[in-house]
C-alpha cells in the first residue's frame, strides 16, 4: 500500500459556540473526509458511545451529530492537519504537521477547559506538539475491537463527569 501526503483542509473544526470540551482524534479516516464530518466509518463506536454516556437516542445523521455537540458544548478536530498516511493507518502516519495553532486559537476563542484525546496516536501526537493538559481515552475505532462497547462507556464517561464539574 502507497503512502499519500494528505492534508486536513476538507474537513474543518466543529466548534459551537460556548463549547466547554475539545475531543481530538489524529487525522481523518477515509469515511470520514468522504461523508465530511468526523468518526464517520460505520464500524467506528465514537457516536454510539457518545450517545450511551449521555443517555441518548443513537445520533445517525450529520445534523443530529452536531445538534448532539451543541447541546453538550463539545468540540471536534485531530492533532494532525497534514502527514503522509498509508490509507486511514494511525500505525503508517509519518511526516506529521501539527494543528497546533488551531487547536490554542480554538482553546483561546472558545471557554474550552478540558481537551481529550481519542486513542494513542492523538494522545502522543497532541502531547508531543502542542501541550500536556489532555485526557487520553480509548480508541473507539474498529482496528481497537479487542476494547469492548462496556470498556469504552467507562472510559468515556470521564466526558461526563468533567461536564458535570463545569455545572458545579
């Protein structure tokens, strides 16, 4: 399989106003920059586990998704805005550049007060180039199966328990 050097400009950043919470992924999947909007692969778990740990109806359309976000004051985008990548691989990514200048404008514009990180990738890219103050969770991709549905709503209902903080 060939590398390509692909960059993030197709797909921008959710950000509804007043977001409180910044999820970051690493880069696009194909299914994602195909349908234009994040965690779009069908057997990713992303949009089910978020719609279980808020107790929730299943979120299918774009529209819902991001009605869902809104709602709950939550940002998406990746820590990566360009890389050669081998398909949708987080193994192949090399050559990365960083979102870096987005990702502290949209922290400076923005009350964002927790950023978390989906899956190693973005974890380690994120702390590598733009800072520390993230929440790694688990990633809720396919090629991550042997993480059941049960394991991420545990871990991805750190979500809800640093919105709930906010309310406080």
């Amino acid at each position: 399989m060939e590398y390509q050097h692909i960059t993030h400009e197709s797909l921008k950043p959710f950000v509804p106003e007043g977001a409180r919470i910044l999820i970051l992924g690493s880069f696009p999947s194909i299914a994602t920059r195909a349908a234009g909007f994040y965690y779009a692969h069908k057997s990713n778990r992303f949009w089910k586990v978020l719609a279980a740990i808020f107790d929730e109806k299943e979120l299918t359309s774009i529209q819902e998704k991001k009605d869902f976000l809104t709602r709950h004051k939550i940002a998406l985008y990746d820590t990566i805005e360009a890389c050669d990548i081998q398909a949708s691989s987080d193994a192949s990514i090399k050559n990365v550049i960083s979102t870096k200048e987005t990702i502290e404008e949209i922290k400076r514009k923005e009350r964002i007060s927790y950023v978390f990180t989906t899956g190693s990738t973005s974890s380690k890219l994120y702390q590598k180039y733009i800072g520390k103050d993230n929440i790694p969770l688990l990633s809720p991709s396919a090629a991550n199966a042997a993480t059941s549905f049960e394991k991420l709503k545990e871990n991805y209902s750190k979500i809800v328990c640093k919105l709930n903080e906010l309310i406080e």
